[in-house]
C-alpha cells in the first residue's frame, strides 16, 4: 500500500489535497493518507482555506475527504511534526507532501528524511506572488536529488521557529499574509511533480513560480 503523508493542511494543502484524492479514488490506487497537523481552523483563514467547520485542521480535513472518497483509506494525526514524534510519523517508503509555512519544520523533515532508506518529498511554499516546490529523492540510502536545505542557507539555518514552540498569539502574528491564487500554484505544481514521479525521475529538482508573471521555471542542481 502506498504511504502518502501530508504535512500542513492550510492554503497550499486545502488546494491539493480534494485533487491528489480524486486522482488516487479514480486510478484505484491502493494507499493511505494521513493529515499531519497541529493547527486549528478559524474564520480568519476561510479566505485561502476550505473546511466545513471550526476544529483541528487534520481532523476536520480527514473527515471531509472520507465522505466524499469511501475507497480511500484517510486518517488523522492532530498534532505538529517535532523532533519527539518525526521517527514516528515518516517512514522509510513514505511519500510526503511537506506544506509548510516555517523553515523550522522544513529542516526537521529535511534531516529526518536525510536518514531514511527511501523517500519522496515534495514541499511547497510561497510568499504573496511568488514560491517554489522541492523534490529530495531518496532511494537505497542514496539522495537522488538535493536535500531541500542544500541551496537554501534559510532552511538550513531557519531564523523562525517552530510552530509547537509558539503561542496561540505568536503563531496568529507570525502568519504572512498568502494570497489564494498563489496557493493553487504551488498546489499544482506539487501535483504535477507527484504525477512525474510516477511515470519516471522528473528533470528537475525545483521549480521556480512567479504568479503575476505567470511563470513557472525548473531548476536542477547536482547532489
């Protein structure tokens, strides 16, 4: 059975997330998926963020999904990913869509996924026009592509912190403002790699979008 993890139900999974499911409900995918959040959804975020009611992201999410996709197999995990529980919740083999909007849990999937066999990750993220998505490819103990903070001195050193190590008022006041257009993007282009994926190694290992540009540019770097 197929492990898909998904880490961060906001905009960018909120955007995803109903899509990869009709993918994986219509091609008769045997596989898995567990919501990976601690976070609860408010009014604020309904903007850029679709859940039918108040509650915990993953949770509400999950059973949203359920209802409408019976041959899936979802399930929740209502909590942050932290050093304490990563060894838990990523496996080796796992797929994992990272949606994050920290670079704090960036390097801690980043590390931890660093000392796994095998593994996909896809991660995504984006300021107010403008993101990127990362593919780091491990396959037999050997990185197949970068690992998301070999370029990136801001994930490798991230200046923010965790989400679990802030309160309800920090968490509110460190959220950038994010723009929906620019979420269905980032959405489409984490898609679009996961369907690469499946066919053969994609040709890049990120890509560049800009969407006032409407541009979107692959990139690829050596190990």
């Amino acid at each position: 059975m197929l492990e898909i993890k998904a880490i961060g139900i906001g905009g960018i999974g909120c955007a995803l997330l109903p899509f990869l499911c009709r993918y994986l409900n219509y091609a008769g995918a045997r596989a898995r998926l567990t919501l990976i959040d601690g976070d609860s959804f408010e009014r604020v975020n309904a903007p850029r963020q679709a859940f039918p009611r108040l509650g915990n992201k993953a949770e509400v999410k999950a059973r949203e999904l359920a209802q409408e996709f019976e041959a899936l197999s979802l399930r929740a995990v209502p909590e942050y990913v932290t050093a304490a529980n990563v060894n838990r919740l990523l496996a080796a083999g796992d797929v994992v869509f990272l949606m994050v909007d920290n670079h704090a849990s960036r390097r801690l999937v980043d590390e931890h996924a660093a000392t796994l066999s095998d593994l996909t990750l896809i991660s995504g993220g984006n300021d107010f026009e403008d993101g990127n998505i990362q593919v780091y490819l491990r396959r037999e103990g050997r990185d197949l592509t970068p690992r998301l903070s070999r370029y990136h001195p801001e994930i490798a050193t991230p200046l923010d912190r965790h989400p679990a190590e802030l309160s309800c008022e920090e968490l509110m006041a460190a959220g950038a403002p994010q723009l929906l257009f620019t979420n269905l993007m980032v959405a489409a282009l984490m898609l679009n790699a996961f369907y690469a994926l499946s066919r053969d190694l994609p040709g890049y290992c990120e890509v560049y979008l800009d969407i006032r540009q409407n541009l979107s540019r692959p990139v690829s770097r050596p190990v």
